[in-house]
C-alpha cells in the first residue's frame, strides 16, 4: 500500500531537527513531488492538537525565510514564539517575521 503524500509529509517534517526550519518546497522535494509546496502547506494545516506535539509544523517556512501563515489554528505569532523557544532568531521587518535561511536551513 502506497503511503499518502500528506503522510510523506509528516514523517519528513518529523525530521527537521530542533534549531532548524525547511521551506515548503523543499519537504514538497523530498515527498517525491517539488511542484507542490502548497499541498504542504495545507497537509501542515490538516494536523489536529494532537499531532501538532509530534509534527513540528513551526519549522517549515516559506522560500524566502518568512514565516507566511495566515492560519487562525496555527498564526503567524505562534511559530515564532515556538521558534524562538528552539534556539531559531526571528527578526521583524516590514510587519513581517524572518529567519535566515543561510544559518538555519535543514540540510538532511
């Protein structure tokens, strides 16, 4: 039985080690389908409480190093408290939260 791509997904964010991020489009890549960074971003939205203790949804920001979602569940200030309590630097501009990518880049 094939496994789903959400299920892809999880178990690759599972791995983003704490202190590290990864963009949408890279665990896209690495669920065997690069054009699909917004499936990502939405399988992310799936998760339930439950699973948001095992899936690190925090770590996965956008392509530019932005934290960019707009979800009421998990907003935009919830992942940078929980990043910032990781050891990741968020920096504010232009109203928006930024992590630099050069630094803290998962590279699996």
């Amino acid at each position: 039985m094939s496994q789903s791509f959400f299920d892809k997904v999880y178990q690759i964010v599972k791995r983003v080690p704490k202190g590290k991020v990864a963009t949408y489009g890279q665990i896209a890549a690495l669920a065997g389908s690069p054009r699909s960074a917004r499936m990502v971003g939405w399988a992310l939205h799936q998760i339930n409480d439950r699973q948001a203790k095992e899936i690190p949804w925090q770590r996965i920001i956008n392509r530019e190093g932005r934290i960019s979602t707009t979800c009421l569940d998990h907003p935009p200030d919830l992942q940078k408290f929980l990043l910032v309590n990781e050891g990741v630097e968020v920096k504010d501009r232009e109203g928006n939260s930024w992590i630099d990518l050069e630094k803290f880049l998962w590279k699996p």
